[in-house]
C-alpha cells in the first residue's frame, strides 16, 4: 500500500503536465482529462483509507521515501511521504471536492477559450496541496507550500484581462510571500536546533530544545500559517482573490488552500504545546480574525466577497481551536472538514446563481431567485443552515465544540475566547440570513447587465448541480456522523492528542446559548432585509459600515505602514548612500587627488631641485646617525 502513497500526487501531476504541455489536440477531452485524473487520486485516496481502518490505532501510519534529495555529508533531505490518520483526512477533503469541483468546472467553463489551460492549474493545484499534506518533513512540506502559492497565483489571476484580476493574483502572491518567509526562518531554526527537517525527530525531541527557540520557531510557523490562511494581519489578499472563477474561489476556500495554516499548526503541535507565548500568539490571531472576518462580511453586497468574509471567520475558528492545544486540535480540523463541505457547496452555488444572472454578483440585484432556480437554493440552503450551527447539520456539532473548548480555557481568558466566539456565532447567523434573503427572497431586483441585456435566470446544468448536491449532504449529515461516539475524535487522537478541558459551562449551557445567538443573528437580519423592500444601492451608513465596506480598512493600514514606510524607508535609504556612502567615497577620491596634486610639486623636472632634495635627505640621515651615537 505504500507505494499508492506516491500516486496520490503523481495522478494531478500528471494530468497538470499533459494538459498544460499537450497542445491544442486535447481541447475537446481537456475537461474530462483532468476530472478524471483528480477522481483518480481520491478513488487511491479510498483504498489507502480502508487500508488505514483494518489496522490497529497505533500502527495507521505509512510512509514511503521515494529517493533521497539534497545528500550531503551527514546531512540528508528525502523526498518521503507519510500517511496517517491526519493526513489522511486532508487527502478525502482535498481529493474529494476538488473532483467536485472538477465536475463544476465543466459547465461552468464550458465556452471558455482557456478551459485546458485552467484544468490544467487545477490539477497543479491538487498535486501541490496533497504535497503538502503528504510531506513527512518540513523542507518538502516547503515545496507543496510554494506550490500551491504559484498555483493560486495562476488562477487567481485566470482572467488575465480583467486588469482586477491580474491585481488579485499579484497581490495574493505577494502578501503570501510574507508568510512565506515565515516558513523558511521557522526551517532553518528547526535545523539548526534539531539537525534535522523530518517531522519524526523534531516533534519528538521539541520538549528537549529551549522555550526560546520553540518560542520562535512557532511564531514565524503562525506567521506562514497567517500568510496562507488569510489571517490578522496577513488577510487582505483573500477578498480580492474572488476576482478568479467561481470553482477557483471554491477551491481555495473549502478544501485547499486557506485550511493549509491550520494543518501546519495542527502537525506541529508538539512545538506550540511546549511553547505557550507562541500558543497565546495562536489564539489571539484567531480570536480576531473570526471576528473580522464576520464584520467584514455583514457589509458586502458581492456574493462572493461575503462568503470570502466568511470563510476568513470560519478559518480563525479553526486556527483558535488549534491555538487552544491538545483540546482543540481534533475540534479544529473537524470543523475543517465540515467546512469543506459547506463553503465549497455555497461558493458553487454563488457561481450558479451567477450562471443565470448574466455574471451578476451584487446581491442587491438580486431577489427572488429561488422559484427560478430550486436546486440551487436548496442546496445553498443547506450550506447556509450548516454554516450558521442549526441543530443536527454538520456546523452544528463542529462550531459548538470550538465554542466549548474556548470556555475549557478557563479563567478570564477563557471566558473571553468564549465570549469571541459566541459573538462570531451570532454575527455568521446575520451576515448568512443576509445573503440568503438578498439572493432568493424579496422583490425582483434584476438590473440590465453593461451591454443592456436583462437576466433570465435558470438552473444550471447537471454537470453543476450534481457537486452541489453532494456536498449539500456532506453539509447536513457530515457533523453528525464524524460524533457518533466521538469517531472522529478517536480516529485522529493518536496523532494530534487529546485533553478534556475544565469548562465553566456545560455542554447543554453552550448550545443553548450558541442557539439564543443564532436566533438573535437571523432575526435581525430578518428585520433589517425581510421585511421591507431592499433598496438597488446600498445606502451610506454610518463609520462602522463604511470601514466595513473596505475590509475594516486592511488596505489603508498595509497602504500607510508598508507602502509608505517602505517608500520611507528607501528614501532614508538613498539619503544615507548620497550622504554617508557616496560622501565616503568621493572623500576618499578628493583626499587622493589634494595629496596627488601637493606631491606633484615635487616632480617639477629640475636639476638644482633634485640636488636641493638629495644635499637636504643626506644632511638629515647624517644628523640622525650623529644623534643617534650620542645618544
């Protein structure tokens, strides 16, 4: 089974290479080429998961080292791959619905002059990110990572012509380089700690390095996992990047990219668990970032950019949960999955709705869309009743469990990690009720599109509406069975741990207070939208939603701290190499030309000068040596 291992990547790799270098020959197969080589990988996926489940707890690991790739002297860096249950559960997620949206992607792009060349990225993009979760040491880890940060930039950037787009992706390049530096400090500390990058010896003798270095090694670990999730401060690219097509979206945000932070910070919990500071710094960046996110979503009228919103809150849950330890690491990723689930199926379903809209995205154009297209609004329905924790769907048993360990941290903090993420609840529950009575609900709102032609919107074709429906039982039905006697708890507890915390409120207390906020959140959106008509533009508003409206100025403050200071810094830069460097230099050069120019007096090419020097040189040499007799 551990030579399957490797197929899971070799399979979209492959399918990337042929597609990409393949020609026009394939553009009538291109579609089905690459949904057929993702279904492949998840169907490998399947077998190595039963694999996993005939065998005992403790001994559900493979791995497989296919060669070794920097040997020099002692020092070895392989390309091995490691299988276990933590991994494992990112290989359904990510093989799973990337074949969905495979699928999508064939009705959705289906008049695209592009589409081999954009199946071909989302299979790079598959390839890179089970690289990723496939690595068993950093360095490969490093390489899936980077991967997957040229796969986002390709498409992202997909429409090249939209200059919008073409910002997007640099944008997202660009601020997940940041991050990425993060990563690459954090390995080169971990070497020269552990003499090593494999995830074995360095998890294993964390407790044996200083606090200090563990310390650093994670804070620049949450300084990638920002850049990549899309987390406080390194957010501000995640909105922009809806500018790529609808699946890209989904793919990014579900399954793929986004959730990569929380699986690195989940791997290397050893190291935060024997680091407290950069454990603390975990949490904090969570906390704030689920908020907002959610702020920021209540206030924009693109479909795509609300869910953006969203996913960057639901993403600080996740990285919250982790920041909490061994009591939230299982929470964490199980709300990973679930999410999965439910973003993937409410992006596609934005797309959908955008399919009969003309490219519509501005809800407020919307309205009274579910009698037009039923299938869509079932199951964005679905994805929006998980998403905001109703009782018995997946987000219900994945969110409630987050909110109760935040509360087990106990004392002050705990309360407020709690008190956060009650607060997140209730404000997921209004910006989604939005979303949901914007688009299907209210008065026709339909606007002529820019060449003049009005929508008439429909369902979309079967190639779309297949994913949607599967993920829309995922999105009811996965939370559910993942509690079953804690199955999934007991499935990844062998590699991620697990501690029951010390929580001041019951679970009972918890949901039903996760229930008052959740109605209190739908009612208001109710109030606000539901009950009156919504008017085609947005009204002004007050400073909050002002702020709101441009990401709670993200991009002012990157504006006036980066791009000035930095235009600042370089200033202060060119000031000091005229002024010190170059005053230096050129001070040097005058000094040699004044002596120059003196010495040169000397040379003036006459005999009597000469014979002057030499009876004057012979005089002191004598009186020297006289001197030095007497003396």
């Amino acid at each position: 089974m551990e030579n399957l291992i490797g197929l899971l990547v070799a399979a979209p790799l492959l399918g990337a290479a042929v597609l990409l270098c393949g020609g026009r020959r394939l553009d009538r197969v291109d579609h089905w080429i690459g949904t057929l080589l993702a279904a492949v990988s998840f169907a490998l996926g399947a077998v190595l998961f039963a694999d996993l489940l005939g065998k005992d707890a403790g001994a559900r690991t493979l791995t497989s080292h296919l060669f070794s790739w920097v040997p020099v002297g002692g020092f070895r860096a392989d390309v091995a791959f490691r299988l276990d249950q933590l991994s494992m559960t990112f290989v359904l997620l990510i093989t799973g619905v990337g074949t969905l949206i495979h699928l999508y992607s064939v009705g959705y792009m289906e008049h695209d002059e592009r589409r081999r060349r954009f199946f071909g990225y989302l299979n790079l993009f598959l390839a890179a990110m089970l690289l990723l979760v496939l690595a068993d040491n950093y360095l490969l880890l490093y390489v899936g990572w980077e991967g997957v940060g040229l796969a986002s930039y390709l498409l992202i950037g997909f429409w090249q012509h939209k200059p919008s787009a073409a910002t997007a992706a640099k944008k997202a390049f660009l601020v997940n380089r940041v991050g990425d530096m993060g990563l690459s400090i954090a390995i080169m500390l971990m070497f020269t700690t552990f003499g090593t990058f494999a995830f074995g010896p360095v998890l294993t003798h964390a407790t044996d390095a200083g606090e200090g270095k563990l310390t650093a090694i994670g804070l620049m670990l949450l300084l990638a996992a920002c850049g990549k999730s899309a987390q406080v401060p390194l957010q501000s690219w995640l909105g922009d990047a809806m500018e790529g097509p609808t699946p890209v979206s989904a793919l990014i945000h579900a399954a793929t990219m986004v959730t990569a932070g929380v699986y690195l910070i989940t791997r290397s919990g050893a190291i935060f668990n024997a680091a407290p500071d950069a454990q603390t710094a975990v949490v904090t960046v969570g906390a704030v970032t689920l908020l907002f996110g959610a702020i920021v979503g209540c206030a924009k009228d693109d479909i795509k950019k609300a869910l953006a919103g969203s996913t960057m809150s639901q993403i600080g849950y996740m990285i919250l949960a982790a920041g909490l330890g061994p009591v939230g690491y299982v929470f964490a990723i199980m709300h990973l999955v679930t999410h999965g689930f439910f973003k993937a199926g409410l992006f596609l379903g934005a797309g959908s709705v955008m399919h009969g809209m003309n490219d519509e995205v501005d809800m407020r154009r919307y309205g009274g869309l579910r009698t037009y297209m039923p299938v869509t609004f079932v199951t964005f329905g679905l994805g929006y009743l998980a998403i905001i924790g109703f009782p018995g769907l997946s987000g219900f048993f994945s969110k409630d469990k987050i909110i109760e360990a935040a509360f087990a941290k106990g004392g002050t903090e705990g309360w407020i990690l709690g008190g956060a993420a009650l607060l997140g609840a209730a404000i997921t529950a209004y910006y989604m009720t939005r979303v949901m009575i914007l688009t299907f609900f209210g008065e026709k709102r339909w606007q002529p599109d820019a060449d003049g032609n009005r929508p008439h919107p429909h369902e979309s074709p079967r190639t779309m509406t297949i994913p949607m429906v599967v993920l829309a039982v995922g999105s009811v039905f996965a939370g559910g069975l993942f509690s079953i006697n804690d199955t999934f708890l007991k499935w990844l507890e062998p590699v991620t741990g697990h501690a029951e915390g010390n929580s001041p409120l019951s679970a009972i207390e918890v949901t039903a207070a996760t229930m008052v906020v959740l109605v209190l959140g739908v009612a208001l959106a109710w109030a606000q939208y539901g009950r009156g008509p919504v008017p085609v533009t947005a009204p002004r508003g007050n400073a909050l939603v002002r702020a709101a409206r441009r990401d709670l100025l993200q991009d002012d403050f990157n504006h006036v701290v980066l791009v000035r200071g930095g235009e600042e810094l370089t200033r202060g830069l060119v000031r000091a190499d005229h002024s010190v460097v170059d005053g230096i230099v050129n001070g040097t050069a005058a000094a040699v030309g004044g002596l120059s120019s003196r010495m040169r007096r000397l040379q003036n090419g006459y005999a009597r000068s000469y014979a002057v020097s030499m009876f004057g040189g012979a005089a002191v040499l004598i009186a020297a040596t006289l001197l030095m007799r007497a003396v």
